[in-house]
C-alpha cells in the first residue's frame, strides 16, 4: 500500500447541505427563529469539541466561526461533526445562506430556512421525540415516575424558537427569575390535545437561546405515561413531546383548594353543626355544612355498624357485625358492607360511623359486642376492613372506632384504661392498625374514655404518635360524641374534628390566632377532612337520593346470617330437623312467633316495615328503645314443615311452654338478651332487663328441656353466653342479632337447607369468674376518672383463657357442621427468610359427609418462650366449601410483611414490631382448643 507523505492541502469545512435544524425539534429542513438554538451539521475539522465558557456566548470556538453574510453567530458548543447556535436576532426575512470559516479557510454556503417563530421543545432523546425536556415546579422531571396531576400541576416546557422577548410581559405575570424576557407573541400548549392555561412564556432563566413556557395541565387532560405536549406560535407548531399526567391525588387536592380558603372556611370544617341555628335536613347523628362557593358538599354522618342507624330511614337490619365476623369470610364480609354503604348513600349520608372493632374480648359483658368483630385482633382487623372497604366503595367515608380500648360501657367517659404498651399494640391496637392500613379508611373516631390517663381525644401518643405517625394514617380524627375535653390540647394531639358540636372547637381560630395552636395545625385539620372527601369520591360523585334495595339487601341480611350462625352443639344428630318426619313442633319464646331481636343504641337500625314490636327503654342505658325486627322463625320454621303442627308459647312462665314441650315432638325454644351501647351486661348468663319481673329464661330451658328431650335452643344474643342447661338440650344455635331475615335464615339453618359454617370469633368461657375482671370496675360517681386495671395486656380471649390454663365453654374458632371434614397431608413450607418472609400451611381438605359444607381451617402460631408471646396466636385462615367426599389441596400463606404482624412481637425498647429467633410451631385445626389442632410443622427463624 503507498504511503501518504508529503504536503497535502487542508480542505475547506463544509456544511451538509440542509444541515441546519432547530435543536430542540432535530426535524431537518424544518424552519429556525431567529434568537432560537440551532444545530449545523458538516465537517468542520476540529481536533475537540469546544464549549462556550459563558455568556455573552463567543463568535469563535476552537477557531471556528459561522457566519450568516456579515453577522457571525454566538455559538454555544464546536466539534468536528457538528456546531450548535444562536440565530442571531438581526437576522430576518430571507437571510443570507450560513458559511463556516477555519483557518482562513470558508465553507461553501448553505441555505436557512428561517421563520418568525419555530417552536422546538427539548426531549430527552435529543431528537424531538419521547419524553420532553419538562418539569414540575419543584424542577423534577415529569415521568411515569413522577407524574403531573390533571388539574394541579404547573409544567415548565423547556423549549426554542418563540421569537422576540420584551421587557413588557404580555402575561403580566413575572419570569421565574428573568422578568425582563417575555415573548412577545404568547405562545399556545396543548397537553394530549386539550388546550392548557398557558402561565409564563419566555427565555428561561439564565439561558441564550432556550425558552420556557409554564402551563397548567388541565384537569381534563388525558391520563397516562405519554401524554403529547404540543406548543403553537403564530402559524408555527412544535415537535410534540411526552409526560406523563394522572389525576390529581387526594392530597393534591386537598392542597389546592386549601389555598382557596378563608380562615372561617376552614374553621367550618372542624367541627359539627348539631345545635347550631342551621339544620341538617337528612338527620343522622351529626352533620358539617358544605362551603358551596368552594364546591365542598355538607357533610352527612350516620351510625351504620350493623345497617343505617339513627333513624334516618327505614333500613335492612343486617345480622349483627359480630355474626358477620363469625363467618370468618372476608369476601362476605365485603357484602355486608356493601348493604351499609349502598343504604348510606341512598339517604344522601356520606360518612359511616361504623367500624366498631373494639376488642370485648377483653370485656365479653360489654353492651356493644353485638356491634364489634370479636376477640381477636387479625380476624376483627380484617373483617373491619372488609366492611370499610365495601362503604367507601359507595363514595362514602368509612369509620372505624372507638380508638381506643372502649371495651366497656360502664363508666365509658370516665373510664381510664391502664395498659402497657406492648399489651396495647398486640390487641386492640393491632385490630385498628389492621382496619386502618388494609382499607384506607378516612376517619377515627377517638373514644369517651382515658387511655393510660389520657382521654383519648387529647391522646398524643394514640393520636400523633401511633395512629397518624406510625401508621401514617392520612384521614381525619373525629370525636366520639362529646368526647372532646380541650382546645388546644386536642388539637395539638391529634384530633382533627369535633362532634358533635363546637363546644371547644369553637374556640380553635382563637387558639390559632394567639399562637397556642399553629397554623399549620388548623391547615393539616382541613387537609386531612378535605382529602378524605376527595379519597372517597365526594366531590366526583354527590349523593344522588335514590330508594333501597329493599329485595336485594334483604338477601345478603339473610345470606350473611346463614353464613354467621354457629352451630354449638349438635348431640344426636339432633338437626338438621327432618321436615317430612316433623309432625309437631313448639316453639318457645323470644317473640319468636313475629320477631327476632336487634342490639341497641346509636347502633340501632330502624328496619325496613318498620318494628315488629318495640318494649320500651330499659335502664340502663334508659335512652335506648328495645327494638324487634320484622322476621317471623315460626312462619319461616312452619313454611319448611308446612305439615308440621307448629305451635307457639311466649315462655313467660316456664309451666306453659313445658306442657306445649312435652306435648310436642320437639320443642325449640329461642333465648334472647338484649344488649345496648350505655349498659354492660350484669353477667354471661340469659338475663331479662326488658320485662318486669324479668323472665327467667335459663329456668325456662331447663323445664322446657325436662319436658322433651329434643330441646332445640337458639340464641339471640350479642356475644359469650353461659348456659347453665347445655347438658340436657340436644342442640344449641348461636344466631347472635340475626336481622331482619333471621327467622328464615334460622329455619333454614334447622332444616339443613343452610349447613352451619360459622366459627365462634369470641370464646365462650365457662364462668364470669375466668374473666380477667369477674367484676367490671365501676365509677365512682359521673365525673371522676376511675383505673380499669388491664393487666392482662395482649392476652385477650383465648390468650387469656390459654395462658391461665382454662377450659372454656366453647373454644374462639369453634361452630359445628352437618357435615365433616378430615385434615391430611399437613406441612410447612418454607422457613421465612429476610428475601421471602412468607411461609406456607399446606394440606389436603377433605369432606367427608355426606352434606355439602365449609370448614374454616385455622393456623396458629406458637412463639419462642423467650418472646413472652401468649402460647398461640392466629396467623391466617382459610373458609372452603366443599362438596361432599370432595377434597381440596389447601394452602394457606402467612406473610410477616401482612398489616397483622403475624410472626412479630412488639419491642419496647426499639418501639418496633420485631421477629425474634427460635423455633415456632405452626398449627392447624378448625378451633383455637388444642384438641382440634394438630401440629402442621415448626419454622427455624434465624440461627
Ligand atoms: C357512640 C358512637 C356513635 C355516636 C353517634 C356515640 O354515643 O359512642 O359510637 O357513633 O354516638 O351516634
């Protein structure tokens, strides 16, 4: 090959021919303005790229000048491919073709292409395409992962070519931090093709060359991770580019129309109306009028734990919560919610004050049972949060209450509960985290009583500390009613509203305004009640009145009992009943020719039809009428044995309804004890506060029971119950408050067109003495806090019962079934890592009767002795249906990263919810009593 040596002559630089493009849009023969960015493109013979060092930008870089006939370009940047530009701004009409010169040595010339105004936004990718050169005020870029809100967000564009900038901003607004460089032609965006407020146009800050054009996405931008930007100006049109825009988040909202509030609106919002001169017209418990200039719709609350309470309306009277918790379902759970909310919603009410999840396991004679999900934390928890997430579906914002340890209603407003902290976090506390995280609800109510000498609506630790700074909760704290106690120290705790009236809150502007509360407190107030609106759709969606669902409702009432009674005891075989056998049968007590029972207080559903008897206001609590639901067990028992002589006795003496016993094939004699918010019961067994003289229903079975032996007992009733008869009756039905569709539900339960599959979610001991307290601790007079002592800390219900050693009545988990079932193939997979923190209960579930049936399998969890745990704890569960001799391979998963903590303790000294090392043993059965567990495996965690 010949070498090259000698002189040779040094070429000309050259521009390609079309070689200059806008540099934001790169789109060749496209125009360029002048003032605006450029790139040429060519052989310019430099050894290295150059930069400008600064501004002004230089003529020369690296030797290399461009030239548009006399007037040389600023350059920005120089290397032997390509060199980028300012137009000069003296260039107009048709310019002189560009040339390059390098040492002495001139290009041949090459046409621009110049317009008035050539928009080019600036893209990533450098080529005018994909995501653009955007960002939000706080100058992140906006990506999929950090995208604009429709409606909130203010992009900055990044951008070239938008001609001449001014002094005399034509916007009026000022340039982020170069007021003087105003376009002068406002340039117009659109954002996925919907025109957006266009805020600033002009060069950004700093820059030669490079415009920005702040615009506000509009809130009916479309959505998604590529939204095109598109810039007009004059005649001219940009590239487009891409952002990415999803709706406004709640809190987003929430910000922007705080901005928009006088501090009077604001004030508004943080408190009730309730005995105020305005009037809510929907009734309810309490209600917060709107700001119609602001579009913020009134707020409507209502009580709603087992259907719509307060009387705003005739309503579906759903089993109570704790039947819906029996069902150990939470897809039915889901339902039953749904009938809470849908109702809600269709009397315009649109905050549920339901969600009672405190635990009575600590206190089973508490008068509010019937309204709770029972004993243990992860079951309440999840069934709560069921509930919740089925109201707030409806667009109505969810509760869940009374925070916290409201476990009994003796002295409920002066009741100071004394607990440590860990026992707290493993029990009540651990059912509200749950309720809280797995269902987004929006609003807490805090409770009557005091919380380790606190009351609990001034609570810093409950409120701050714990709920909206451990768990983050993002919603509003309102106060039970009247349970506010102060101001400032409120406020400052936590709590975010009052309710039912201003009583202290009324005070709040002037706190703010002498500086004892901060402004910012008020500010996060309204934040928190505004975003709950928005989280739950009331802005998007008002409340349309519309009637109920009457039939539909009705339906899951009904479902939801036949999945919640629990089938006690069975002896014999006693049930199903055999409808062709069944010749006579009496039926005792209860009403229950017309009626079943429902719980009282605020709790209270006014059924649909109406009552099918009321009984007065026994006292205590003396403000709450005894209320019968419309639902008849005798017509629906005599519908199923329509050749069955079906006789009723009211049980009010036992003489009668033993004679009608004995006289009859059968005899089914329903107990009753009516609960209420405001009383506790005096003990577990069948008491009568309505009558006088009370009716001695125990007395009633036993004679009714001596007279036959085919004694049938259901109960109605809120939660453990002793049953100083059990051995002489042959079968036992908890049916708890069944609703409005209990007497069908019942009979249907009887007659085995419904197998029982409900599990106790509340342990029925075998005396009020193995109670924690066997007596409630009582006040002293209506004003003074008094200690209850709950040193039993975490070890609620079967943890109680477990860990002193007793055997209850019938075991947390337990119900019977028609048919039965066999556990084979029982392992543990897997031992939890840090990388796979789950493990698994595997195993094969057989029915193996002849009915079909669902069994609720149960894994329990026995901790390291070092943790001091209580001897078991459930950690998940799984409801199956199964056909008969059907089999199911089961698995059931534990994950120590669940809202539940399942394989964590709570530490006190880190203040965190910690995994201790050590051997674990997993079992599982179909009750909490170890004689229906056996041992699926162990885990090793750690070393
Ligand atoms: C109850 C709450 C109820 C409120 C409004 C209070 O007495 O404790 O559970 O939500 O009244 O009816």
């Amino acid at each position: 090959m010949a070498s090259l040596t000698g002189a040779w002559a040094q070429p000309a630089p050259s521009i390609n021919s079309g070689g200059i493009v806008n540099a934001a849009s790169s789109a060749p023969g496209a125009p360029v303005a002048p003032g605006s960015i450029a790139s040429v493109y060519g052989n310019f013979l430099l050894s290295a790229p150059s930069w400008a060092l600064g501004i002004p930008l230089p003529t020369n870089l690296g030797g290399l000048s461009l030239a548009f006939g006399a007037v040389e370009a600023p350059l920005l940047y120089a290397s032997s491919g390509q060199v980028n530009l300012q137009i000069p701004w003296e260039l107009a009409g048709q310019p002189p073709a560009v040339t390059a010169t390098l040492a002495g040595q001139t290009s041949a010339p090459q046409t621009v292409n110049l317009a008035p105004f050539a928009p080019g936004i600036f893209s990533m990718n450098g080529q005018g395409t994909g995501p653009g050169a955007i960002l939000d005020s706080s100058y992140h870029l906006v990506t999929a992962s950090n995208p604009a809100a429709a409606g909130i967000t203010v992009i900055l564009i990044y951008c070239t070519g938008l001609g001449a900038v001014t002094n005399q901003p034509e916007t009026g607004a000022a340039a982020p931090s170069n007021p003087l460089a105003v376009t002068i032609t406002k340039p117009s965006v659109t954002i996925g093709s919907v025109p957006a407020q266009v805020l600033f146009s002009g060069l950004a800050p700093g820059s030669v060359g490079e415009y920005q054009v702040n615009a506000l996405v509009p809130s009916n931008a479309p959505t998604g991770d590529a939204v095109q930007v598109i810039l007009s100006i004059g005649s001219a049109t940009s590239n487009a580019v891409e952002i990415a825009v999803q709706p406004p988040t709640p809190d987003q909202r929430a910000d922007q129309l705080l901005t928009q509030m006088t501090q009077d609106q604001k004030i508004q919002l943080v408190y009730g109306a309730v005995g105020t001169a305005t009037a809510s017209t929907r009734g309810g418990a309490g209600w917060v009028p709107g700001i119609p200039q602001l579009g913020i719709p009134d707020l409507y609350l209502a009580d709603g734990s087992v259907g719509v309470g307060n009387g705003v309306g005739p309503a579906t009277a759903l089993p109570s919560s704790i039947a819906s918790a029996a069902s150990w379902d939470v897809s039915e759970a889901y339902k039953y919610g749904s009938v809470i909310g849908a109702e809600l919603r269709a009397y315009g009410m649109n905050v549920n004050l339901g969600g009672n999840v405190n635990l009575i396991g600590r206190e089973p004679r508490d008068g509010r049972t019937f309204e709770t999900k029972g004993e243990d934390p992860i079951l309440a928890g999840k069934i709560t949060a069921a509930h919740i997430n089925a109201i707030q579906a409806q667009h109505v914002i969810g509760g869940i209450k009374h925070f916290a340890l409201n476990d009994q209603e003796t002295g409920r407003t002066t009741a100071d509960v004394r607990i440590d902290e860990r026992g707290m976090r493993e029990s009540d506390l651990l059912a509200f985290e749950i309720g809280v995280k797995d269902s987004n609800v929006q609003s807490v109510m805090c409770s009557y009583n005091l919380v380790n000498d606190v009351y609990a609506c001034e609570n810093q630790h409950l409120l701050n500390d714990i709920l909206k700074g451990d768990w983050q909760f993002p919603g509003f704290v309102m106060s039970d009613w009247g349970a506010t106690h102060s101001t400032v120290a409120a406020a400052l705790a936590g709590l975010d509203q009052e309710q039912p009236d201003n009583a202290f809150f009324g005070s709040l502007a002037q706190a703010v305004s002498s500086g004892q509360v901060p402004q910012s407190r008020l500010d996060d107030m309204v934040h928190r009640i505004l975003r709950a609106m928005y989280a739950t759709g009331l802005f998007d969606y008002p409340a349309a009145i519309t009637p109920i669902d009457t039939t539909g409702d009705q339906a899951i009432a009904q479902d939801a009992e036949e999945q919640g009674a629990v089938l006690l005891k069975n002896a014999g075989g006693q049930l199903p009943l055999n409808a062709a056998a069944a010749k006579s049968i009496a039926i005792i007590g209860s009403h229950a020719d017309v009626a079943v029972l429902s719980g009282g207080g605020s709790a209270q559903v006014t059924p649909t039809g109406g009552p099918a008897l009321t009984e007065g206001f026994p006292c205590p609590p003396c403000w709450a009428q005894v209320i019968w639901d419309p639902s008849s067990p005798l017509q629906a028992i005599q519908a199923m044995a329509p050749n069955a002589a079906v006789q009723f006795d009211p049980g009010t003496n036992p003489a009668t309804p033993a004679a009608l016993a004995a006289a009859s094939q059968m005899a089914i004699v329903f107990v009753s004890q009516w609960t209420s918010e405001g009383m506790d019961l005096p003990s577990l067994n069948f008491t009568d506060a309505i009558h006088s003289p009370p009716i001695d229903q125990d007395a009633l079975v036993a004679a009714v029971a001596a007279a036959n032996p085919h004694t049938i007992v259901v109960m109605e009733n809120a939660g453990a119950q002793v049953m100083p008869w059990l051995g002489s009756v042959s079968a036992v039905l908890e049916a708890w408050f069944p609703g409005q569709r209990g007497g069908e539900a019942i009979a249907n339960i009887l007659f085995g067109a419904v197998n029982p599959s409900g599990k106790l979610p509340i342990t029925f001991p075998a005396s009020v003495n193995d109670l924690p307290r066997p007596v409630i601790a009582t006040p002293p007079d209506s004003t003074t806090p008094f200690p209850v002592d709950c040193s039993e800390g975490f070890n609620v219900g079967y943890k109680w019962y477990d860990s002193q050693g007793l055997t209850p009545l019938f075991p947390f988990g337990f119900g019977l079934s028609y048919t039965t079932f066999s556990f084979s193939n029982v392992a543990v997979v897997n031992n939890p890592t840090s990388g796979n923190p789950n493990f698994q209960v595997t195993f094969k579930l057989t029915n193996t009767g002849y009915v079909a049936g669902a069994e609720v399998a149960q894994v329990y969890l026995a901790f390291p002795a070092s943790t001091g745990e209580p001897p078991k704890r459930l950690v998940g569960w799984q409801k199956v249906f199964l056909q008969p001799g059907a089999a199911e391979q089961v698995t059931i998963e534990v994950d120590a990263n669940d809202s539940s903590h399942p394989l964590s303790y709570w530490d006190v000294n880190s203040n965190a919810w910690l995994i201790a090392p050590g051997v674990y043993t997993v079992y599982l059965g179909n009750s909490s009593s170890s004689a229906s567990l056996v041992t699926a495996g162990t885990l090793q965690i750690g070393s």
